[in-house]
C-alpha cells in the first residue's frame, strides 16, 4: 500500500495543492486532475540517446537534464483536427522522446506527434508523423498552419493499426530535428516563436477517430 502525502507548494504567484502516492522508488503527482509518474531509477536512461545523437552532429552539447517522464499517457481524438496536452514546460531547447502507438480505423491522415513553443492551443509548432508515412513540421496560428516548415514521406514505420514508431524531437535556438525510429527524417528552422509549452498531441482525419499511446516519454532540457 502506498503513502499519500499532501503538498502546498508557492510558486510563481500561484498557490498548488498536490496529492503525492509514493509507492517504492515512484511518485505519482496529482494534479488538477493531472497524473505526471516520476520515476527516480529511469532518469539515467536517455543518456544512451543523447550521446548516441551528440555523436552524430544532432546534438551540440550532452550537457542537460530530465524535468518530465511519463510512464503511458492516452491522448483520443474523434473528429477532424487535433488534441493537445501539455508538459507543463517549457523549455527552450531540449530534446523529446517517446514510442507512439497509433489506434485508427484512418490509414491516412491519422496523426501523432508533439507540439512545442506554444503560447496557446493555436500558436505554436507541431512536428508530426501520420500513418501514411508523412512526416510534417507545422508553424501554427489561430487560424490554422500558416506554414509547412517540412514534409517527407518516409519507409520503414510501423503503419499498422496499435503499430509503434519511436519519436524523437530535438529542438535547438531556431533548428528543429525530428527521427522517427532513429532515422533523421527532416531538418526546419524557423524564428517565429521562440519560447512556450511542450507537450504531445493527437491528429485526426476526416475518416474516423484516433487514439495515440505515449509510452516511456521524457523531456530533458539542454543547457
């Protein structure tokens, strides 16, 4: 059985209340409805990743750390457009990692990705893969994608039904890097937004619904 703690934290003018489980080594905070898993043991695993991408020119520095991790975030979408959830960071140059799974009835336009620099749901950047292979880099505006940054269809993913692809975005001053299953796929720059959230997000087409599983995500912060 877990312990259950309750934390009043002060911070930028705002007053939260969180309910921490601890269960063994894990805390599972709970907030606003929010359940963020922080697992102490994990944050030693993206080092392999972030060499692993330093060595390739990817990566200008290995110097950083991990400010988020989740164990299984579920982001379900019905409709056309999209769905957001953020981090609650906002890092300025980090890297972003983790195994999506996509579950759609759409063999097109099904979508899973990340966004980041967001100052609301529309003003941002979303770096995408859809199921036919499609990967995009999007500036977003209120009304709608201002600009394809890139597209590349790409062999070699997972495109069927609950098939899992591995994402990784790295972000860097105004250079953007997106591999999927550890393949560079497209390289974007761009200067428009400089700060805001990171988080993960859910597109759908006009043929159904869709359904994207994050599994072992992390967010680490280059500094």
């Amino acid at each position: 059985m877990g312990r259950r703690i309750e934390i009043t934290v002060a911070a930028v003018g705002v007053i939260l209340t969180a309910i921490a489980l601890i269960f063994g080594d894990n805390i599972y905070l709970q907030i606003s409805g929010h359940s963020i898993a922080q697992d102490f043991h994990s944050q030693t695993i993206p080092l392999n990743v972030i060499q692993n991408l330093a060595s390739r020119n990817l990566l200008t520095t290995t110097s950083g750390a991990v400010i988020w991790q989740s164990k299984e975030l579920i982001l379900e979408y019905s409709g056309e457009g999209a769905i957001y959830q953020s981090t609650e960071s906002a890092p300025t140059d980090f890297v972003f990692f983790s195994s999506v799974m996509w579950d759609s009835p759409d063999t097109e336009f099904t979508a899973c990705g990340f966004f980041f620099r967001s100052n609301n749901q529309n003003s941002n950047y979303a770096s995408l893969l859809r199921r036919n292979g499609n990967a995009l880099l999007w500036r977003m505006v209120p009304t709608g994608v201002e600009r394809w940054l890139a597209s590349e269809f790409i062999q070699g993913i997972n495109k069927a039904n609950n098939g899992t692809n591995k994402l990784i975005l790295i972000v860097q001053g105004n250079r953007f890097v997106f591999l999927v299953n550890d393949t560079v796929v497209y390289y974007g720059t761009d200067n428009v937004y400089a700060t805001g959230y990171v988080g993960i997000m859910t597109g759908a087409g006009p043929n159904g619904a869709n359904t994207c599983t994050f599994r072992d995500s992390w967010l680490w912060v280059i500094k």
